[in-house]
C-alpha cells in the first residue's frame, strides 16, 4: 500500500498494478563507472573480509587499508566512499606492497603435476628460493625455465602466490588483487 501511494502521488498515474513495466533508457547506462564500482565493491569485500578474520568488528575504526598503486588513477574518485564503508582513517595507494607481506609461491600441482613429471621437486626448489628479479619476470607470464634439457614456459596457472602479512597487518590476494589492513588498534582508535 505505501508503494502504491509513493508511486501514484510521484507519477500521477492510476496505480503501478495497471502501468507497463518500465524499459531502460540506455543513453544513462554507464560502463565505466559500472567498471569502477565493480573495483571499488570487489576491494571493499576483500577488506571485509579481512577485518572479519582479524576479528575486528566494522563499528570498530581501523587506522589503513592498503591497496595496489595502480588502482588508484581508476577509483581514487572513491577514496571517501572505501574510508566510509570500512570505517577507515586512510586508504594508502602502495606503490611497494612488501612493505607489508611477503609474497612466496609455490607449485599449482593440480595444473603441472602432468606436464613436469619428475621435474616438479625441481620446479618447487626453484620457486621456493626465487629472486626478486625473476618474481618480476614471473608475474609478467614471461618466464621461461629448463629442466634437464627441457624447456617450460611458466603460466600464471602453474603456481600458487603464498602472501604472509607483517607484524600488525592482514593480507589477502582476491582475484590477483592484494588488499591489507592494519590491524593495530591504538588507544584512539578503541575510545573511538
């Protein structure tokens, strides 16, 4: 009764029971914005959820969270909206995110199990002491390595990212994407 009454004093029209179901005008439809609202709900949930595994309540203020540099030309418009919705101080855009993890990978042996065969324990050792230089080459999906003469072109789906937060943050990566809070709780911050 209350939306009939709203929609027939908002339209002047008989009743919404009687009217055609309304049609999209798409000159409105934005992709864009649909893109970095898209963005902005995936790393908010992501931060949810990290909050939720520190055990720290949403009506409880938390000093950062952290997100990718390069997210920040895309959704910095939003900065206000993420600090509300996780009730947060500050949003720091990292350039360098092992300042608060550390990122170690290991074998996906569901998908290379097969292929390297009697390889695997070598292709484990390697990404367990991998260099800095060849996490750079990894991640770009260019990383090619032999194994007893035989050549493998290293895929994204061949490892798994192992991420351990610091002291006094909590990490995860959600969809290649790495969000961190800081999960110290100052005095401020409980009074709050």
């Amino acid at each position: 009764f209350t939306a009939e009454e709203i929609y027939t004093n908002l339209t002047g029209e008989e009743s919404v029971n009687l009217s055609d179901y309304p049609v999209a005008n798409e000159k409105y439809i934005n992709e864009k914005l649909e893109e970095k609202m898209d963005l902005v709900i995936e790393l908010i949930s992501g931060a949810r959820n990290l909050r939720e595994e520190a055990k720290i309540k949403v009506r409880q203020p938390i000093s950062q969270v952290i997100f990718e540099d390069k997210y920040k030309t895309v959704i910095k418009e939003f900065t206000d909206l993420i600090k509300e919705e996780l009730n947060v101080k500050e949003v720091v855009w990292a350039k360098d995110m092992s300042k608060y993890l550390t990122v170690g990978y290991k074998p996906n042996f569901k998908e290379v199990g097969k292929l390297l065969g009697s390889n695997m324990s070598k292709f484990s050792d390697y990404l367990a002491n991998i260099t800095d230089e060849d996490k750079k080459v990894l991640e770009s999906g260019s990383l090619k390595l032999t194994f007893d003469g035989v050549e493998y072109t290293i895929e994204n789906n061949f490892y798994l990212r192992d991420i351990k937060a610091d002291e006094g943050f909590t990490a995860t990566m959600l969809n290649y994407k790495t969000i961190v809070i800081n999960n110290e709780l100052n005095q401020d911050l409980i009074n709050e």
